[in-house]
C-alpha cells in the first residue's frame, strides 16, 4: 500500500497540495457564507455549486473514459506480447518434435543442426521483437539504450559473423528472422530432414503467422497513441478544474 516505485500518489500529490493549500487560504479569507472578497480586484468568489458540479460530472466522465480505454489499451498490448511468444514457441517446439528420429542415437547430423538453427533463430527473433517494440517508445539514438538487446540469446556464438551483423544492419530486423525461419523450415521438409504431416505442416505455419500477427499488434498500439485532441481536451478541463475548485471549495466548508 505505502509502495512509491510505480505509484501515481506522489506525482498526484504535487499536483493536488497546492490546489489543496489554496484552498484552505480561501477558506480562512472566507465570509461565513463561504464568499470572499479581494479589495484590490474587486471581485467576489463565485456563489453557488450547481455550475462546478455538472462541469465535474462531465470531467469525471471524460476522465473515466480515457482511463478504460488506456487500461484496454494496456491489456490488449500484454496479450499480444504473450500470444506472439506462445506461438511462436509452439512452432519451434513441435518442428523440433518431429525432427527428431524414433532412435535418438540414430538421429543425423543435419537433424541436429537443423533444430539448433531453429532455435537459436527463434530465440533471436523473440529478442528482436521486444527490442522493436521497445524502440518504439524511446527516442534512443542507438541500439545500446534498448534494454531488450541486452537479453540473454540461446548459444548466439553459433551463429556466424556475417549473419549477426545482416541482422543488425536490416531495419526489418523481425521481417528478416521470420523469413529466414520459414525458409528454413521448408528447405528441410523437402530435403526430407523434417517429416512432418501436411495438417501438422500447415498449422505450424500457421503458428508462425499468428505470432506475427500478434507482433503487429503490439506495434500498433505501442506506436498509434490516444487521440491527441481527446487526450488534450482532457488535460485543458483538468487545469480549470484545478483553478477553479480552490475558489468554490470554501463554499462546502
């Protein structure tokens, strides 16, 4: 409950303690019926609440509205993360089932080179992903502030020089893995490496665009915010209301 690290009351505390200080020096210039008047502006308070209360409703559910759909947004980005790994896990996962032979001692050298490719790809493409989510909301100049380059890869040493750095030079890192991992797949069902059923094929396949089709998600809502006019016309009404309650508050006192 007391926990700072994330929490919205300390910013929202200094937003609300002086709007809350003004409005207790109000109170104590105030009359006995909650007016009070400035001699040198020659002005009074504003009397009567039935203005500031329908212009709080209407703030409450303008505010209530962004909120649901910020947490929607929010939610809708966690599952697409969590769904594009899942697939694509379950892709890796049941290629390299079937590329296993019945004798395991009998499995060919190409068959383990083929599952190692695989998952070293996988484990890069996850890893590339996050990163390019990531950049998305920083404007980092380079590669080296986005932490999702700093994740572990499974045996990134075994694969070459030169195909580590076309990765980091391609602007598509995501697009280029995916092809790769495709190519892959199928250069080693038709060199007979994989044996894999057509329907298990196919969803296998489709595992991999479904992944896809979650990243794109993800980059969707990372990368299109909340209206602009919405989000400002909020912002606007919250700064009235911020000016305005500490000169009618001494009213309800």
């Amino acid at each position: 409950l007391g926990q700072c690290k994330g929490s919205v009351f300390p910013y929202a505390g200094m937003i609300a303690l002086p709007c809350g200080l003004l409005s207790g020096l109000l109170k104590w210039m105030a009359d006995d019926d909650g007016t009070v008047y400035f001699e040198v502006l020659n002005i009074n308070t504003l009397k009567g609440h039935s203005a500031y209360g329908a212009f709080t409703g209407l703030l409450g559910f303008l505010i209530v509205f962004k909120t649901r759909q910020a947490y929607s947004r929010f939610w809708k980005g966690c599952s697409a993360a969590h769904g594009m790994r899942t697939q694509w896990f379950l892709a890796a996962s049941t290629v390299c089932a079937y590329s296993r032979s019945k004798v395991p001692s009998m499995q060919s050298e190409k068959s383990i080179q083929f599952q190692e490719t695989l998952i070293r790809l996988m484990s890069m493409l996850h890893a590339v992903s996050l990163a390019e989510l990531e950049e998305i909301t920083k404007d980092a100049p380079d590669s080296d502030c986005i932490d999702a380059f700093g994740f572990g890869l499974i045996d990134p040493d075994g694969i070459d020089e030169a195909t580590l750095s076309h990765v980091s030079a391609c602007p598509m890192k995501v697009e280029l893995l995916l092809l790769w991992i495709v190519n892959l797949i199928v250069e080693s069902v038709k060199a007979g490496i994989v044996e894999v059923p057509d329907p298990v094929l196919s969803r296998i396949y489709g595992a991999i665009e479904t992944g896809m089709s979650h990243f794109c998600d993800a980059v969707r809502i990372t990368e299109i915010p909340f209206p602009f006019p919405y989000a400002q016309a909020c912002d606007v009404l919250l700064v009235v209301h911020w000016v305005v309650t500490p000169i009618v508050s001494p009213q309800f006192c």
